[in-house]
C-alpha cells in the first residue's frame, strides 16, 4: 500500500500525532524514519525525566538509601595501585577506602546526569512549543528530503536539454542622437542608484537613501539577501554597466546562502531572486546563477505541504515551516502569490529535468480550473486548508494582478502551445471587461475592484500594468479581437497618464477614483504617495512596443524626469509620500524594483526592438526576461499541450 511518506507532492495531509496504544492501528510496520525519529526523542526525553527525576527528591530516608547504596556499587575506574580490586574496569570499594575521591566522583557524575537531564527537558519544551502544523510541516520536509535523496539515488544521468533560442542580447542602441542622449541619462540613473547601494547598502536587501544605509522589510525575512543586488543584476547586463554586473556576479557566488532562518515570501522570492537569477543566467550563461536559483526553489518547496497544494505565502528556509499573512482573509493563500510561480518554476523544470516544480504549479492550475468562480470571476483569497475561496474580492491591481498576467504568459512562454493557458486568460478578461471595467464621466476608461457584489470606482498604481497586458495578449485573442485590446491598452495607458499628469510632481500615486466629481485623483492621504513603482512605464513600453505611438516616448520622458528631479538624493532614489505636494518628503527607500522594472522598462523604451524581441523573451512581473521554450519535444508531462 502507498503511504502518504511515498506521496510527498499530493498535498495529502498526514494522520494527526497520536502516541496513544491504538495510534496507527495498521502503520506500525510502515513507520517512517521521521516518526520513528520523533516517537524516540519523546520516549528518551521521558527516561531521562524519570531517571533524573531522583535527583531532585527530597531529601527522604529512600534518598538516603540510594546514597548510602553508591558507595558499594560499581563505580567507574581504571585505577588499581590503591588497593582495590579491579573487576573488568569497575572496582569494589571497601567502606572507608579513598572516600573523598569516591564522593568527588559521585559528584561528577550526578551533575552530570543533571545536565543531561535539563538538556533534555530543555529540548522537549521546545518540541511542545511548535504547533502541529509545524510539527507536521517538518515531519514532511523530512520525508521530502528522504524522497529527494532516493530520487537521486535512482535517477538516471538527465536527457540534454535543447537550449532555447536566444535571440536579441544586443545593444539595442538608438540611431536617433535624441534618443540615444535619453538613454544615457535613463544608464547614468541606473548607476547613481547601484553605486549609492553598492556604497551605503552593499548586501542589505535595499537602501535608505537618505540615512544612507541598508533597509529590508517582512518580506525579504530577516537576513541579508542582497535582494537589490540579484533584482538589478540582468538591468546591469542590459545596459552593458558589466563591471557592477560582475561585483553582483562575485557578491552571489560568495555569500548568497539560502540555509538561514529566515521568512520569507515566497512570492517575493519568486519573482524577485529566482526570476532575477534566472534571467541573469539566460542572459550571461554563468552557471553561478543557475545554481543559486535551483538551490533556492528547494528552499521553497516545503510552503507547498499544505492539505490542497496551494502554497503558503511565506516559508521559513531552514525549517520549511509556511504560514501565511495574518491579514489576509480567513487565513487565505493570496491568487497573486500563489498564481505568479509558473513562469519560473516551468524553466526550473526546463533546466534541471526535474518535473517536481512544473508539477506544483499545474497541480495549482488544475485545482483552479475545477473551482466555482462567482460571476466567472477570481477572488483574491483561497484557504489553502479547505480548498474555499474566502471572501468574494476580485482585483487586477493588488492581489489579483500577475495571476492573469501569469496565465497570458504561460501561453506565450511555451511557444503559444499550452492552450490551456490561453484560454484560462481569456475567460477571466472576458469576465473583467464585464464586471470591472468602466468609463468614467470624463470618459477615461478605469478597472475598478470587486468587493462583495459592489464595484469600487478605484484604481491603483499596481493596476495600470493592465494596458501592457491587454496589448501583448491582443495577438492571439479569442474572435480575433486583436484591434479591441490593442485599443483598450492604450485606453489604460491614456488613463494612468492622465493620474501622473493630474499631480504636482507628475508622479502618479498609489490609487485614484472615479467618483463623486473626481477624475484619476488620489482622495485619502494614505494614497498620494509615490514608491517608484513600475506599472505606468512598463504599460508605455509595451505600448510603444506594439504601436510605436511617439507618445509613449514622450510620457515616458516626462515620468524619467519628475523621477530625476523629485525623487532622486544624493544617496540615491527616494519614493515620495505625496505627490500632489510640491514640497514633497521622502520615505527614505530605495526599492529593488526601482533598477530591477522601472529604469529597466525606461531604458527598453528608449532602445531598439531588436533588444530583447518580445517574440523571444517574456518578462517576468518583476521584468526579469525569460527565453521563450520550445516545449513540444520535451517531455514536462501533465499538460497535453506539451507533449
Ligand atoms: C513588483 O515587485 C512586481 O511588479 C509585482 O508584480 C507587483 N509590484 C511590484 C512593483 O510595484
């Protein structure tokens, strides 16, 4: 019979720890190592409790006793010169022979018992601490390294895999005198950000640039993982700036090291390290990336031993141990996070052979595909335990966004062969266009959020990366509505344009309405501030990808210069609390997003087509390039379209 320890990737959950008489009625000859290995640790910690237990009675006449006893046991000696006998290493004492000498000795040796003892206890707390999904969660880690090292054991030498095409690592350098000077400038802000990070944040997570010193947040966990670093790496490479790609490629070799005790997001992690590491790798073939990525997706396979497969939101490195947001709905996995790991875990599988990581991420597909989805809609919340939506939210900005991005994606990742794919996206755009999108009073067309059967006329910064969406996934639309959606990404682009153009800065906030009377206009203070987000300027890139409008030039210069101007410090760039302000004050970070998408996308806009073609890359969500694979004769099984 197949136990739950051989099926480590069904998600199936392991029967509760039960060390009753009747706990695994039919499994006692099946035990696993692990069991076995925690059924043991109690047991001893349990003996060593009872044995040292004496030793903190009372001082009664039974004590007293026992004491008395020692002196004609067998106590431990090598010595024989002093007059007793020596019985195979023990020796017999008479009463009054070397008495302090015997006392000392007995001494010794119950502290030490003492010492073992409190150790134990020490370490049996510390089990009980854990909660049983801890305890369970690494129970599965073990059972998955078990498996892992068997798998090693048995696998045959990997097939050869066919490299994939990589067409358009060029300059891209603009005839245009123009532009080409645009460009530079776009190079000389990328280079004031990495040096003022190389010299006040150097393997820190981000910059303060205005305390000039390393930052980090929850989700980057609590060690130093030079997340600027690996994020701005394939940046640096595109902009031919190969001295600081080549410190980024020394400071990963050296001291990126994922075995520490650390939380992180596994999203984040995603898209930020494995995809940054991973376009590094397809861009400069330095094996070093390569390894580090498939080192750090190990690390986060143990968040997906949940009892659905749906990944926790954040994992714990060393432990394994997931968990997700306290905020989020009923303990619900989020659809961004959990729906933005394809892209990466596909090429993890594409250059290691090994299928386990493809195969999480269709398991999450095929999962999704069988749920109900009110109004043919997404929600932003699922319980990874129950396998239920929590509540009824849907969004194309927060939350929701790079999940239907990932499913485009997919698509034209594989070549255009996972259908599948393909029509997942075009189902939820079709339900979005319904439910969500709408044209203000002023006539700018918006994406609101659904809330509980209610439209909220709101739109954030994060949404506006929709317009590029919609263009690249015109070619190849259902009822061939290329025309349509190429209009309705410009309509997103105009309208996120209009948010930057109606501030004081010419920087758009975080989120704008379209109500009461207000048009693209920011409302609560909470949501005037700036964190040089990305969405605007990658929607203009791939507008002017596919239209070459000279507007899309000419927005994206304006944004390249009210960034220059109000964001930009001396050590470094800042993200601003309140465009609408025109003495604004900073938020003192320096996000890695910066170098990794914006100047990455600013730059693009400003360089030829022929660099990074988009019928032969596909950026990531954190604009990290990937090779398009061309799947059909490789053998990723689970997805008819691949085989
Ligand atoms: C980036 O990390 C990614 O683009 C992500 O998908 C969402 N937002 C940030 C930047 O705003």
């Amino acid at each position: 019979m197949t136990t739950p320890a051989l099926l480590p990737l069904s998600g199936r959950r392991l029967p509760p720890l039960n060390l009753g008489a009747s706990a695994f009625p039919h499994h006692r000859a099946t035990l696993r190592l692990s069991e076995k290995f925690i059924l043991l640790l109690i047991l001893s910690a349990f003996i060593t409790l009872c044995f040292g237990a004496f030793f903190f009675l009372p001082d009664s006449s039974k004590h007293k006793r026992f004491d008395l006893g020692l002196e004609d046991v067998l106590i431990p000696h090598v010595d024989t010169s002093k007059g007793g006998k020596n019985l195979g290493g023990f020796l017999i004492h008479g009463q009054g022979h070397d008495e302090h000498r015997h006392r000392e000795e007995e001494e010794r040796l119950r502290n030490k018992i003492r010492a073992d003892h409190e150790k134990a206890l020490e370490e049996a707390k510390e089990k009980l601490k854990k909660s049983r999904d801890e305890i369970q969660a690494e129970i599965q880690t073990e059972k998955n390294k078990v498996v892992q090292e068997l798998k090693k054991k048995d696998s045959k030498p990997l097939p050869p895999v066919p490299l994939p095409n990589l067409i358009g690592i060029n300059s891209g350098e603009p005839a245009d005198l123009d532009i080409r000077e645009k460009r530079n400038k776009i190079k000389e802000m990328m280079k004031h950000a990495w040096d003022n990070y190389r010299q006040y944040g150097w393997g820190h997570n981000e910059l303060k640039p205005i305390a000039r010193k390393g930052h980090s947040t929850n989700i980057f966990g609590n060690s130093q993982m030079g997340a600027t670093i690996v994020d701005a790496l394939d940046t640096l490479y595109i902009m031919g700036l190969h001295d600081e790609f080549r410190e980024g490629q020394e400071w990963i070799d050296k001291n990126l090291d994922f075995s520490v005790n650390s939380e992180v997001s596994v999203f984040e992690v995603n898209i930020r390290f494995i995809g940054g590491l991973l376009a590094a790798y397809y861009l400069s073939g330095q094996e070093v990336f390569k390894i580090k990525a498939v080192q750090l997706a190990g690390k986060l396979l143990p968040a997906f031993n949940t009892p659905t497969g749906i990944p926790w939101a954040m994992v714990n490195l060393k432990s394994g141990v997931g968990r997700n947001w306290g905020w989020a709905s009923a303990g619900s996995s989020i659809l961004a996070e959990f729906g933005t790991l394809h892209m990466e875990f596909v090429h993890l599988s594409y250059l290691t052979g090994d299928p386990v990581y493809y195969n999480k991420v269709m398991h999450i597909r095929k999962l999704l595909q069988k749920m109900d989805r009110p109004n043919g809609l997404y929600p932003n919340y699922l319980n990874p335990r129950t396998g239920r939506w929590g509540q009824h939210h849907t969004s194309v900005g927060g939350l929701g966004d790079s999940f239907y991005e990932y499913l485009l994606k997919a698509w034209l990742m594989s070549d255009k062969m996972d259908t599948e794919a393909r029509k997942m996206y075009d189902d939820a755009i079709e339900a979005i266009e319904k439910h969500l999108i709408r044209k203000s009073n002023g006539g700018l067309t918006f994406i609101g959020e659904w809330k509980n059967g209610h439209l909220e006329r709101k739109m954030g910064h994060l949404t506006c990366f929709a317009g590029g969406m919609f263009a690249l996934g015109a070619d190849g639309s259902r009822d061939d509505k290329a025309g349509h959606y190429l209009q309705l990404g410009a309509e997103i682009a105009h309208t996120c344009h209009e948010s930057y153009d109606r501030t004081t800065l010419k920087l758009g906030p975080e989120a704008f309405k379209f109500d009461g009377g207000v048009e693209a206009v920011a409302v609560r203070q909470n949501e005037k501030y700036y964190i040089l987000r990305p969405e605007v300027i990658e929607t203009y890139w791939y507008m002017w990808r596919f239209t070459h409008d000279p507007k899309y030039r000419l927005w994206g210069w304006e944004a390249t210069q009210a960034i220059d101007k109000y964001c930009r410090v001396s050590g470094g760039f800042s993200g601003v609390k309140d465009v609408y302000s025109s003495s604004p004050t900073y938020d003192d970070v320096q996000q890695s997003f910066f170098l990794a998408e914006t100047l990455k996308y600013l730059y693009l806009l400003f360089s030829n087509d022929d660099l990074l073609p988009l019928d032969n890359w596909v950026f990531n969500t954190e604009a990290h390039p990937l090779p398009v694979l061309h799947l059909a004769n490789t053998t990723l099984s689970g997805n008819p379209a691949y085989r």
